[in-house]
C-alpha cells in the first residue's frame, strides 16, 4: 500500500528490528511520525535533541543495536552532531534521520535553514548522505544496516527533503538476508601461535572490540598478563590474578608493558585517551588485532597486523591453545604489589574520591550497567572499579562530551528494563542536560542518579594551579539539585554518610522514578 515516505521509513525501520526511536518532532520532519505509531514502534519524547542523540548512544551500547534518531532540520541536526560526534570516536552504532530542505541555494530567509546541513553533518559522521526519492531513502538505510553488522560501527546521517518525505511512496524491500561476514571464519593465527609457544611473559590488551566471553580461559591457560582499556573493562571478570585492570594511563604501565616479551593488543584503538602518553613501551613484539585498517597502520608500528573482529579471533585462539602449557613468566604477587601502588597513586591524585567510590560499588549490583559523565568521581572509578562485567560502563571516552551520562542512562534504562541501570554525573555536566530528568520521570524509570557536587569545574582547576594558571571561570552558582529534582517528579537524597549514601542508592533501584543522591567531598566526616 503507498504511504507517504516518512510512514513508510518507520515501517522498514520495524521489518529490520527497530523498535524505539528518539527524538523531537517539528512541522518539517512530522511526516516521519506518521507511521511509528501504525509500524509499532515506541518514540521517547526528549528535551533536547543533543538528550535524544545521547539517550540513542545509551540504547544503542546497551543492546548492540543501532540506535534511531528523528530530528528537524536545521538546529535539530546542529544539536545532535554533539552525540554523533561522541558516538564516531566510541564506536557507537547511530541512525540519525532527518528533513532537509528540497532547495537551500537559490532561496534565501527559509526556515530552519543552513548552508550545506549534510556537510556539517559529515564532520561527526561515518557518512552522511541525501536521499532524493523513495529508492535512495531505502538504499541508504538499508547499507547503514549492512554497515553497523559488518564494519567499525559508527554513526550514519541520512536527509530527506520534506516534498519527498510528504510524497506517496511504495514500501520499502523485504530485508535482505544478512551478510557473512568473512571474519566470522577463524583468522590465520599461525604466526601468533608461534610467537605464544616461545613466550614466558605474554601480555595482552583488551579493548572495547575484544567482544567475547572467552578472554578469562584463554589468558589462564595461557598463563598470560593484560590491561584493559576503559570499554574493555569485564572482559575477564573480577578477581584474575594477572589482571592489571584499566591502568594503561599510568605512567608506570609503560614499564611493565616492557617487561614483557610479546604484547598482544586486540581492538584497542590505543589512542591518546587510552594511554595519554605517545609511546605504548613495548620492546617485544607487538601483535595487532583491529577490524580497522586505520587502527592497524598507527604509530605503533605492530610486527604483526591481523584485521579481525575480536570474538572470532578469540575462538580461534582458544581453540588452538587449549592444550598449551601456561607461561610461568608472570606472578600474581608482582600483579599486586604493582596495582596497589597504582591505587595509591589515584587516591594521592584526587584525594578523598577512592573511598567514596569503593562505597558506592558496594551499593550497586554487580551487573548494574552504568553511564558516566566527565566528573572527577568517574575518572577515578574507571582506574579502580573492576567490573564484573563486560560493556557495563559506558563513558564518553573519546569525544569527551559534558552531559552525556543523564540522557544517555534514560536509554540504558529503556533498553534494560527490570535490570539495574544508574548515572554517575558531576554537578557542572549534569547541568548540560539535567532537564532530560523529565523523561525519565515520565518513563517511570527506576534510576539512580549520584550526582558528585564538589561545587566546581575541580579538573579544570587543578589542571590551571598544575600549569601555574590562577584558577578562574572554575566556579558557578548550583541550584539545589535535590529540590530541582522533585520539580521534576524524581526523588532526591542528600545523604550526610556514607552509610545513608549506600542506603540511598539501593532503595533508588526499587523507586517508581529515578532518584538523585547528591554527594559531596565532606561525606566522608559524616
């Protein structure tokens, strides 16, 4: 039956697993709601549409599903580019749609209009393209898919002019079958094996493209080391014995990365946020395992290079190492002796955090699934909260973004309902997009926000007194963050210990509506 194409975009979005979107509707893009509701899809209503972007972000790493955007043209794209550009450098799997004007050249003083919207676009995407007719709309979201299923996932923006999402269409194909990916054949390990078979000091580093829940038997068995980057915290549980955590930005990684006789690094980007330093420290030779070709061309100049998706290479090595004789070369009282003096090192850093953090892991489940902001109570967490579980911990590494965690928590939470969610964000960035606590009230989700009110930018500062800056624009004036809550319709706490701290946190998993615990530096004289 013909629809106009807006309608029928919802419809091929459901046929190919879509059942949420974000977003707002506006009079040029109301044609893509036309069908959510017939095609049986749930819409999230957001504030802003930089909050739809980060709650697709959230959704989207919480499922491995893309996650779907609708905005307007104009300032609904230029808002959204914030989150595409924090899901390019995350690897997160988005869908931005949007209207466009038919025309934006010749005619001058139109609504909402830019320049050249699919370039701006462009700079924070994988691709952004324009579909003139029904046909081009199809193609492009069904090579999008294809996209997100075969390649480094990344965000993709796809416009329509508004005549054309208006214009009747027929509906889009049947899905395709699904691609084989060629990576999910066993990689040619043999070079690798060869290296592990004369090995005493095997070192490996996981990161956030390791997907698979292989890596604790294969590095027992091998006797192996390793580091995780901050996505690839969980990957071996807690509590192994040659783990030496997410410790890659501590100086004295670099030293013990050159103790070792052969480092294995697989889907690990090992870039600036991951190490903030330029040198890895290997001396031994560097394996490579990256769906990326960019990621294996870098500066770290690896011996050996194999482009594979890291679930696949992990069945193959464990298939092939099953038998092998673990290295001997590693000790569990080295890992410790060195990852307490690390623990120290962060606490000496940012005095006062660590035991806060400590006691707010104690009140969360192990498989709660966290999104974080940039705040100094995260950066710390990241270095000493191991996490039980992998892709648990969500952190806009790369981009770097304020205001990520709220919005992008509110989609962890849609997408995991009746499983425990939470938001750890710092008074200045939960100020970003604090009016998203509206939707999540009217969602009803049950999500506790701990909200670090050390009433400053205090990174900022202590990086400007580290540069001999006098500290200046680091301080504002906060609302009062519990009572701006309960605005809302959320519940609020202001616990003045820790033990009222941790109590508040578990009750919030349980409340009918997200709850703010705000937490100050002085909790700990409580």
């Amino acid at each position: 039956m013909k629809k106009p194409l807006g309608a029928q975009i919802s419809h091929m979005l459901k046929d190919r697993g879509v059942d949420v979107v974000f977003g707002i509707p506006g009079v040029h893009n109301q044609e893509m709601y036309r069908g959510i509701e017939e095609a049986g899809i749930t819409h999230v209503l957001a504030r802003h549409e930089q909050g739809a972007g980060f709650m697709a972000d959230g959704y989207a790493r919480a499922t491995g599903r893309p996650g779907v955007v609708y905005v307007i043209t104009g300032p609904g794209l230029c808002n959204v580019m914030t989150p595409m550009g924090q899901g390019y450098t995350d690897s997160v799997p988005l869908l931005v749609l949007s209207s466009c004007l038919t025309e934006a050249q010749a005619q001058r003083g139109q609504l909402h209009q830019m320049k050249d919207q699919r370039a701006a676009a462009a700079c924070v995407a994988d691709w952004s393209c324009q579909a003139d007719d029904a046909a081009a709309a199809y193609g492009l979201i069904e090579r999008a898919f294809e996209e997100f299923a075969l390649k480094r996932p990344r965000p993709k923006h796809i416009q329509v002019p508004i005549a054309q999402l208006e214009a009747e269409a027929d509906p889009a194909p049947f899905p395709n079958q699904d691609a084989l990916r060629t990576g999910a054949m066993a990689p040619d390990i043999g070079s690798v094996l060869s290296l592990l078979n004369i090995s005493r000091r095997p070192l490996f580093i996981l990161g956030g493209g390791s997907r698979s829940n292989l890596w604790r038997q294969i590095l027992s068995q091998l006797g192996a080391a390793c580091f995780t980057t901050y996505a690839g915290r969980g990957l071996v549980g807690t509590g192994y014995a040659l783990d030496f955590g997410a410790m890659l930005p501590r100086p004295g990684s670099s030293e013990v990365i050159g103790s070792a006789d052969l480092v294995i690094a697989v889907g690990a980007e090992l870039g600036e946020v991951d190490l903030w330093r330029t040198d890895l420290g290997h001396d031994a030779t560097l394996v490579r395992v990256d769906l990326d070709p960019e990621v294996l061309a870098d500066r770290h100049r690896a011996a050996i290079k194999l482009q594979a998706d890291g679930e696949s290479f992990a069945h193959a090595l464990w298939a092939a190492t099953e038998n092998a004789k673990p290295a001997t070369g590693w000790l569990p009282e080295e890992v410790a002796e060195v990852r307490g003096r690390w623990r120290s090192e962060v606490d000496a850093e940012r005095p006062g955090i660590v035991p806060v953090v400590d006691a707010v892991r104690a009140a969360m489940p192990a498989d709660t699934m966290i999104y974080s902001d940039m705040t100094q109570f995260a950066y710390v967490a990241k270095e000493i909260w191991d996490m039980a579980y992998p892709y648990h911990w969500h952190h806009p590494t790369g981009f770097g973004t304020l205001g990520y965690a709220l919005p992008a928590g509110i989609g962890g939470a849609v997408a995991r309902r009746g499983k425990p969610t939470a938001v750890i964000a710092g008074d200045y960035g939960f100020q970003y997009t604090m009016q998203e606590l509206g939707v999540a009230v009217e969602l009803g989700l049950s999500l506790p926000i701990v909200l670090w009110d050390n009433g400053k930018l205090k990174e900022i500062e202590d990086s400007m007194v580290g540069s001999q800056i006098a500290p200046n624009a680091v301080e504002a004036k906060n609302p009062d963050f519990c009572k701006l809550a309960e605005a809302f319709g959320a519940r609020s706490s202001a616990p003045n210990s820790v033990s009222e701290m941790q109590a508040a946190i578990r009750s919030a998993f349980d409340a009918p509506v997200p709850t703010l615990v705000r937490v100050t530096p002085e909790i700990l004289n409580g």
